[in-house]
C-alpha cells in the first residue's frame, strides 16, 4: 500500500483538486484506493459522493474522525489523504506518520511561494522528513505558460531544494470535472490527453517511490 498526504498551510492551492485527480488516476488504472479527507470543509468526501454511481469510485473515509485509519480496508493498494488550509506538521502528525510521501501544491505567484516556504520549513524539522525517510515534492499548479508572473514564480521553485514533479496548467477542465465528480483522467480525448500528460511527471516519482519503500515494508 502506498499512502501519499497532500497538504499545505496554503489555502486554496488545489489540494483537493489534486487529490481526488490523483485517486480517480488510481482508480481508474484499478487500483483498490481510498480517499481520507481530514478537512472538515469536506470538498473530496462530496467529490466522492459525486463519483459513487460510477464503477471506478474510491473508498471515501471521513479523516475528521481521530481515529480514521482504523476504517482503512487491508486490501486497499492506494491512500491519498487531502489535508485542510492551514495545517501545520502537528496538526497532520497522525498522517504523517503514515504517508509514504508529501506532495504540496502551490499556486506560482508571491504570497502562496511565500506561504509555501514557511510551511515546507516547518515540514522539514519533523524527524522522519529531515531524516530523509519521508519524501516532499512539489506540484505547481494552476500555471499560465504565457504570463511573466507565473514564469517568475515557478523558476524561482524550481530553486528549491524539492522536485517539481508537475506544472498543472489553470484550466476550467479542473473546476467542471470535480463539480461532476470527475477527473481529466476518465477521458481519452486529444484535450484531456493533454492535461494528462502533465502529470507524467507525479506517477513516475510515485512508481520510484514504491520501489524504493517496498522491500523495506516486505
Ligand atoms: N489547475 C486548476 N485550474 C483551474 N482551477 C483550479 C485548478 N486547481 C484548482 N482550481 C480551482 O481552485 C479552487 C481551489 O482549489 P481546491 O479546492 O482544490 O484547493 P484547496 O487547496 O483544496 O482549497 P482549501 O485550502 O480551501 O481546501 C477551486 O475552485 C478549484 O476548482
Ligand atoms: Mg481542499
């Protein structure tokens, strides 16, 4: 089982938007995957309740609940828990514990690098983070190629001492898909094709990262 925490202090950055994209990639590749929402605000339980009808839906769990991983089926292959605006490393330090790896989502402009860094240097003195067991990337998203400030930004993340797996571009395909209950990954046209292929970079660091932490499960 491989179990991925997205999170950052920062709100609105697209943890939620990322986190049901990355169960609905799992799922529909047919992986046995459960979605943990540790947000009360709830926005990927409901994505969930969305999707239910369909037959690639994940195993929603209320992360709200102390003691959420207890409902965690052992047959479930992938995790991917969405954590709240303004969590810190000790708010998440039950799933911490747990997760294979720490995506963080940032949006490239001024105040959300700004609020990202603070979070990512608290992240990195929690002990099996600095100890280098538990892996930090980066996904930058909602990207505009075009415009000067989101050039500025992302090369300015590109100097920071994490992989930049991905840069998600700002796109309506994000918002109407969720509102259904859906991702880019449950279509095969020319467009979604071309979102998708963004994400190359993500499912390449998560197949290495599975490699890497298996025999030491095993
Ligand atoms: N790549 C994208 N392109 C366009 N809109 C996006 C993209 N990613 C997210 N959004 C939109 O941005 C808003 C915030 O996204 P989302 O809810 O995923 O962020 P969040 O980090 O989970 O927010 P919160 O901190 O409130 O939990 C939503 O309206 C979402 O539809
Ligand atoms: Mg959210």
């Amino acid at each position: 089982m491989q179990s991925i925490l997205v999170a950052s202090s920062k709100g609105g950055c697209g943890k939620s938007t990322l986190s049901t994209h990355l169960a609905a990639h799992f799922c529909v590749h047919g992986k046995r995957t459960a979605l943990v929402d540790l947000d009360p605000q709830g926005s990927s339980l409901r994505w969930c309740q969305r999707r239910a009808a369909m037959l690639d839906a994940p195993l929603a769990i209320d992360g709200s609940q102390d003691r959420w991983h207890k409902a965690m089926p052992d047959d479930i292959q992938q995790v991917v828990i969405d954590a709240p605006a303004g969590s810190t490393p000790e708010a998440l330090k039950s799933a911490l514990k747990r997760v294979d790896a720490v995506l963080v989502p940032v949006l490239p402009a001024p105040f959300d690098l700004e609020a990202t860094a603070m979070f990512l240097s608290a992240l990195s003195r929690v002990p099996r983070v600095s100890s280098g067991e538990l892996p930090i990337a980066l996904i930058a998203n909602r990207v505009r190629p075009t415009t000067q400030a989101s050039q500025r930004a992302l090369a300015q993340l590109h100097e920071w001492p994490y992989p930049v797996l991905a840069e998600l571009r700002d796109s309506q395909s994000y918002v109407l898909l969720t509102a259904l209950g859906k991702s880019l990954f449950d279509y095969g046209n020319e467009v979604a094709q071309e979102q998708q292929s963004l994400w190359q970079g993500v499912f390449a660091y998560l197949r290495k990262l599975e490699r890497r932490v298996k025999p030491t499960k095993g």
